[in-house]
C-alpha cells in the first residue's frame, strides 16, 4: 500500500497543474490578505481588530479547498483520459487498494497545502495588523482552531474531488456536476424543500460553517460537527466512487 501512495503522489508531484495551481493560490491568498486590510471599515465592511486575524486566515480556505478538489478530480480522471489506468490495473488490480491510494495521497498534499497557506497567511496577518496598531492575539478568536481545521477541511475537498473524478471518469464532467452541485443545486433543495435552514447542512454550508471558529451567528453549525459532516460527504462519495469504478474500463 505504501507504494501505491508513492506512486499517486510522484503522479501529482510531476505534473505542472500542481506548481501553477499552488503558485496561483498563494498569489490570490496575498491579494486577498491586501483588499481585506484595504477594504476593512469601508462600504460597511467592519474595522479592523484583535478578530481580523482570523477573518484574514479563513478568507483563503475556500480558494485552497476548491484547488484541492480540481487537482484530485484531474488526477483520478486524467488517468482515463490518457489511459495510464491500463497499467495502474496492470500493476494492482484490486481497484480499492489504487482508490485508496489515491485519496490518501491527494488527501496528504491537501492537508499539507491548507496548512501551509495558513501559516503563511497567519505570519503575514499578523505583520500587517502590527504594522497598523492593531492588537494581535494569536491564541484567541478561534484561530488556534482554524489552523488545526483548515488543512483538513482542504484535504477533504481533495477527496471528494478524487471520488468525483473517479466514479465519472471525466474531468470536464466532474468539475460540471461540481460546479452545478455548488451554483445551482444547494440553491434549489432548500426552496424545494421549504426547508431554508438545510443549506447549512449540505456540503459548501459544512465546508464554511468548518472554519467559522470564531464569532458566529446563532444557530450555525459548531466547527467540529461541520468537518465530521462534511467528512461523512466525502466517505459516501468515495464508496459511491469504490463501486463505479469495478466496471470494465
């Protein structure tokens, strides 16, 4: 099993779109960091404070996550596309174990990605608030909690986009059904249903409702139970995935 992860991560690690994609999210996450400060007290955007740090490091987490699920659908569709999953069948036929290999290495990068833009954006955070007055209080609003939540809230979105791309076998597919699951679908079911509150529950409502450690609205859902929820999105996904994927190739 470990060199089955070996191979899935020297996979990601040879492929240009991971070292443009990353070089792009760090580029974002520093114009993000510079219109938060910018923007802060203006047009109805709340000042800065002791809680901006935090506001600042989750700001990126989104952007991280949604890289995190493209590169894992890329890598588990690319492998039809350009049919190297003839000789990853060749090589280990028991189609679990290469699935497992395979989130488990885009779920390692991930989580390494998400805790490295949040380190990053917690060092230049903190600079910028000092470097305007404002009292800096690392341990307190939460953020000793995003940094632990955030890198496994991006790893997850990595595994959902493996199980995406796996059971659909196409890239422009999954990334289709990815973007009308978020834009259009999770706008329906709640009309729907009559129920609005559901949004909350379903995937992207998890996915930020995971990194809102701070202050938040009554009625949100806790952090903790938000990953555990969006954990249990990602591992029915991937059983969903684990059975498409024993069809003849």
């Amino acid at each position: 099993m470990t060199s089955l992860i070996a191979t899935e991560t020297l996979k990601l690690r040879t492929t240009r779109a991971l070292w443009i994609a990353t070089g792009s999210v760090l580029a974002i996450t520093g114009i993000i960091l510079v219109v938060n400060v910018a923007l802060a007290g203006q047009n109805g955007a709340p000042p800065l404070d002791a809680g901006s740090l935090t506001s600042l490091v989750r700001a990126p987490v989104r952007l991280t996550g949604a890289f995190a699920l493209v590169l894992g659908l890329l890598l588990a569709a690319g492998e039809h596309r350009f049919r190297t999953v003839l000789t990853s069948r060749l090589a280990e036929p028991r189609t679990g174990r290469l699935l497992a290999a395979r989130v488990a290495a885009v779920a390692a990068l991930g989580a390494g990605i998400g805790l490295l833009i949040t380190v990053l954006t917690t060092i230049a955070g903190v600079a910028v608030l000092a470097g305007k007055g404002v009292a800096v209080q690392p341990l307190g609003h939460g953020l000793p909690l995003l940094v632990v939540l955030a890198p496994v809230v991006v790893a997850l979105h990595g595994v959902i986009g493996v199980a995406l791309g796996t059971a659909l076998r196409s890239a422009a597919g999954a990334l289709g059904v990815a973007l009308v699951w978020a834009f259009v679908v999770e706008g329906i079911v709640p009309v729907v249903t009559r129920s609005p509150d559901m949004t909350r529950w379903l995937p992207t409502g998890v996915a930020d409702a995971a990194v809102h450690t701070g202050a938040r609205a009554a009625g949100a859902v806790p952090p903790l139970v938000a990953v555990g929820v969006l954990a249990g999105y990602a591992a029915v996904l991937t059983a969903v995935a684990a059975v498409a994927d024993r069809r003849e190739i």
